[in-house]
C-alpha cells in the first residue's frame, strides 16, 4: 500500500484509454451521466458567478477544474451515504440530482431560501441529499465526518460518511485530530483531500506540500492512504469504491489526496493574476476533466463532438430554466425576501426575554 501515498493513481492514459489495474471498467451509460453531472455543474457554475457580477448575490464559488472529484465520487457512493463537503464540492449534490433551484435560491437568499438567509452564500445543506451544513471553519468537515462514521458505526448503520478539506485545511488541528480518532476507532470513513495546488494566493508548499504528499500523511496512522489524479473521473470514481467498499466491510478509514488544479479564482472576491502566472490556466495542469471523459467515451466510440455540443446545449437550458424560476423567488438585488423580522426565529425553541426586547424596540 506504501507506495500508492506517493505515486498518482491513473486509469486515462495520454490516448484516452482506460488502462491499468484501477480500470472500474464502467458501462457507456454511467460515463455519459457522469459527463452531463459535470457539464451540469460547470454550466450552474458559470451562470451563478455572472449573476454575482450582475449583483443578484454577493458571493459565489466555482469549482471548475474539479468537477470530477465530487461527481465521481457522488456516483461511487451509495446515495444515502452522508457527505460532509467544504463550499467547491457542488458538483456533490448535482450528481445527488439535488434541485438547482432550491440551490440558486440559498445562493440568492431570497423568499424560498430554505436556510432563510442564514448562511454565505453556497453554504448549501441538504439533509435528504446526505449533504451536511457547509462549515466555513476549514477541517472541521474531517472531525464531524469522523464522528458522524463513528456513530454511524456503533449503531450498526450501513452508512458511511465522506469528507473533503482543501491541501490548505491539512494545516488545522481538525486534520490531525479526525486522522487519530478515524485510525483508532477505524471509523467508516472517507477522508478526501483535494489538492488543488492553491489555499487562495498560497500554494501548496506553504502547506508542506513540497516535503510530503498529503496522502503520505495518513502512513503514520496506519490508515491506508491514496494519491490519485482527480482530473481523471475513473480513477477518481475507482478509489473511492474501493474505500467505500473496505468502509462497507469494516475495515476503517482511507484517505485519498485528489490531485487537481483550482483553474479559476478562490472566489468571486479573489483575483489569481495577482499572485500566479496567467498562462496556468491555459497549460492547466493534468487536463480538463470533462474533455478528458469526452475524449475517453470517444475512444470507446459511443461518443463524437457533435453529442457533446448537444449535451452542453442541454445542461445550459437546464440551467437557464431553473435560474428564472429562481429569480422569480427574488435576488439580493430585486424581487421578494424574507421579512427582516425573521432574523428572531428559530435559534431558540423559546425566544429569550433579550431578543424580545430587541424585537420590540426594533419594531419589525
Ligand atoms: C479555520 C479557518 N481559517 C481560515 C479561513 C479562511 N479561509 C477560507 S478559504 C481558505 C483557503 C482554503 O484553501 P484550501 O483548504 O486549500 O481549499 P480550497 O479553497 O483550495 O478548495 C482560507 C484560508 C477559514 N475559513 N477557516
């Protein structure tokens, strides 16, 4: 196992094939769904950050680049398993089939927010998505999912849980701490890192990337540790069935480093041209993700360039029809919200004599 924590695991090879002992050999139909969650997701992205220019939310996050780590691990998974992801695993709850309204709408805040406007923007949380409340505290995801395989485990629950934190997140006590309790108690547990090479402006190496891979960091524990290309989505999808599988089993923990590249800005608050080159984009390190699939499922011959415009085509109506119905539910710029006076609710069963003071006085 030692070695699979430094070497990175591949099943693409340079002609598009499938090749080598990580090949899941997937059927034709499974690589298309795959393909259309992440085109899916690319094109929600894409519309969601324009909206952001135009002011119809203040935030938004692209995951563009890494649309395979979360997709194919989505589809890895079993669809009850719970899934404890930072704020660039959307492609998670778009393989789920998870509605894009109901996600443009947290985005917006607006009058059909389910979280009422009480998170960031792209904080998603879909309890019958098995997404779990996005925390912005990074590592946390590694401690509660960690928790959460443990109880799971202890109940005789079939369910396993999975966590993704950024190479930059390693750098918290959280990492550490889950790494330690999910060896000990060999909770059933996915723990994925993805490295996409950048925390914001800082690359990797701040974070000790250049002296271990993150993977390796897991041999220590005695928790089996992976490093995979996660631009590759059947080597992506393969690691992960195979930690699910030994989680199924009861054999513990596993922990993969996913190794990508973030191709757009940390945010929408973030410019990259300051602090790297601006050709990385155009070199874009191991590949485009999704021409990688489409380039493979025409080596296959079940695909051509012609399927892929129309399937690209079709997730962008998609996408447009669920943002009207969204924006028809309002905008952080225009249209309906919810009253300001809602603030008051749901933190407390009973509200407390303070806050209906402060409800009183405010006069809402
Ligand atoms: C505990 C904590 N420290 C700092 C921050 C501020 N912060 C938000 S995102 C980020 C960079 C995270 O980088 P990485 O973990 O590599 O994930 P990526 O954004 O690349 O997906 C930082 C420092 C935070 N949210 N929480």
């Amino acid at each position: 196992m030692r070695a699979l924590a430094f070497d990175l695991i591949r099943v693409l090879d340079e002609n598009h094939r499938a090749v080598g002992e990580w090949n899941p050999h997937l059927t034709d139909e499974t690589l298309v769904a795959g393909l259309r969650a992440m085109l899916l997701t690319r094109a929600y992205d894409s519309r969601m950050m324009r909206a952001q220019r135009q002011g119809k939310t203040s935030f938004y996050m692209k995951s563009t680049g890494e649309e395979a780590v979360a997709v194919a691990a989505a589809m890895a998974l079993n669809s009850q398993d719970m899934c404890f992801p930072t704020y660039r695993q959307q492609g998670l709850l778009v393989a789920r089939d998870w509605s894009l309204v109901e996600m443009m709408n947290q985005v917006y805040s607006n009058s059909h927010d389910r979280l009422k406007g009480r998170q960031m923007p792209v904080f998603y949380s879909s309890r019958e998505a098995g997404f779990f409340s996005i925390s912005g505290n990074l590592g946390t995801q590694f401690s509660q999912a960690v928790g959460w395989a443990m109880a799971s485990a202890s109940e005789s629950d079939p369910r396993i849980a999975a966590a993704w934190i950024g190479e930059g997140a390693t750098a918290e006590g959280d990492f550490h701490h889950a790494l330690t309790f999910a060896s000990v108690y060999q909770a059933p547990v996915i723990l994925n890192v993805v490295n996409n090479q950048w925390a914001i402006s800082s690359f990797s190496g701040i974070a000790g990337g250049e002296r271990a891979t993150f993977a390796s960091r897991g041999i220590g524990h005695g928790i089996p540790s992976l490093r995979v290309d996660g631009n590759d989505f059947l080597a992506v999808h393969a690691v992960t069935d195979w930690a699910a599988k030994r989680a199924r089993m009861g054999l513990g923990p596993t922990l993969i480093e996913l190794f990508t590249y973030r191709a757009e800005g940390h945010s929408t608050s973030d410019d990259p041209t300051r602090y790297r080159p601006n050709t990385d984009t155009a070199t874009w390190p191991l590949g485009d993700p999704i021409a990688r699939l489409s380039d493979h499922l025409a080596s296959r011959g079940c695909w051509s360039a012609a399927m892929h415009t129309e399937l690209e085509r079709e997730v962008k109506e998609v996408v447009d029809a669920a943002g009207r119905e969204s924006e028809s539910f309002g905008t952080l710029k225009e249209g309906s919200r919810l009253p300001a006076s809602s603030i008051f609710e749901d933190v407390y069963k009973i509200m407390p004599p303070h806050l209906r003071d402060q409800l009183a006085e405010s006069g809402l």
